[in-house]
C-alpha cells in the first residue's frame, strides 16, 4: 500500500477530549484535518492493485464491495507503540467520536464490538442496533515469519443496521523505495456495500454522501491517532534520556 507520506514535526501533546455531541461533531466532521489521509483511487487499474495488496496483506477479497475505501498517515513512533494504541481503541478513546458512535466492547475485550449511535443500547423497533458490529476475522499481534515489514492488523467483518463489509486497521514500518519517510505507516482499509449484495450499487448518491462523510471522520481520526502516539512516544523518550541523565 502507498501513496505520499508524510513527515511533519512532532505535536507536544496529546488530542483534546470531546466533551458532547457538539464537540464530537466539530473535531470529527466539520473540522478540517490537518494532514490528507485519502488514498484516491482515480482508475480501475487503481483499485485492482490496491485490492491485490490487500489481499495479500491480510488475506481477504475485498473487489466485490461497491463502497472500498483507504487512509493512509505516516506516524513517528515505532509499529509496536501504534499498534497498542489500536489495541485499546474502546468507549473512552480521545481519536474516536465516543458521542456520535460509541464503542462497546463486548466482554470488555477487542475482538467483538458493538458501535452505537449516541451511545444508545436499545432503540424502537430495532433501529440502528447497533450502528455497526465488528467481529475478527484476524487480529495479527505479530509480524509473521516471513514479513519483512513488521506489520501488525486487526480484521473485522461489519455489520449491523448500517452497510454490511469489512473493516481493517493495519500498520507497518516505513518503505523508503515508495517514498515513505516517517517511522511507521497506519492504514485503514473499509469494505462496504449498503445493500447487502456485493456488487457495485446504482445509489451513487447515498455512497457519495457517505464517503464524505467517512472520509473527514476517519482523516480526523488518523490525525489524532498519529498526534497521540507520537507525543506517547516523544514522552517516552524523554523518560528514557532523562534515566541516562
């Protein structure tokens, strides 16, 4: 997976926290991002390269889905360090609109969620319950034995009241020969198709509506990931020369 990366000053804190809808509403969606994460897609022959790197990657077909998206951020602090973070992603995370769509972890671990919207359990007649529900697949906790690039992902399949799919958080170092400066690259890759049918739809409205709208989330959510793990990593380091000290 590539595209341009980016290699920006480390930010010295952590993201704020929302405090409400509205704030959720304003850091997530009508906030604009600091750094572009979408991956576009311009051509056919683009989405089949990206789709056969998925593929090999995580070992799933994803050319079905109508609705296939990709980000991408460079982030400096080691996989290892990412990778916890997205290993704690839960109800109080400051990267996620915990308001809007809050995460449920079922059992208190991170292999089943339930997202809910404004963090309503039960809704009349069954509406929206929940958003979405995401049960592994995969959760790759360590580089494999012939994996050069240190990569880590979970893998979930998405369902629920909203489009039915998948959903992939993955992260890896840097490979310089495609341009990639920072330490570690984090990607996420979704796979949606509202109607239940793999195939591409003829609502091009409703996917283009919620591709923006999924677009801006998830840049925000990236920014803000990329912004906490380096300052968990800057502070680490500080610990680390101080002990040296």
């Amino acid at each position: 997976m590539s595209s341009a990366s980016h290699n920006t000053p480390l930010i010295h804190h952590p993201p704020s926290s929302s405090k409400n809808l509205l704030t959720d509403i304003f850091n997530f969606l009508i906030h604009k991002p600091r750094l572009s994460t979408h991956v576009k897609l311009d051509s056919f022959e683009q989405r089949e390269e990206y789709t056969q790197r998925v593929l090999q990657r995580i070992g799933i077909e994803v050319s079905g889905y109508s609705v296939l998206n990709f980000h991408k951020i460079g982030i400096e602090a080691p996989v290892s360090a990412i990778f916890e973070e997205l290993l704690n992603w839960n109800g109080d995370s400051t990267c996620w609109p915990n308001h809007v769509a809050k995460v449920y972890r079922i059992d208190e671990q991170i292999e089943e969620i339930d997202i809910r919207l404004f963090g309503i359990r039960k809704y009349p007649f069954g509406w929206f319950s929940p958003l979405f529900k995401l049960n592994t697949i995969r959760i790759q906790r360590t580089p494999t034995s012939v994996d050069l690039d240190n990569a880590r992902y979970l893998l979930y399949n998405c369902s629920g009241g909203y489009p039915i799919g998948i959903f992939a958080m993955y992260v890896r170092s840097s490979i310089p020969d495609q341009g990639e400066t920072a330490q570690s690259q984090l990607f996420f890759a979704v796979g949606f198709d509202f109607y239940g049918k793999k195939k591409t739809s003829k609502f091009n409205l409703v996917n283009f509506i919620w591709e923006k709208i999924h677009n801006r989330v998830t840049a925000n959510t990236l920014n803000r990931l990329k912004q906490l793990c380096e300052w968990r990593f800057e502070k680490m380091q500080g610990g680390i020369k101080s002990e040296r000290l």
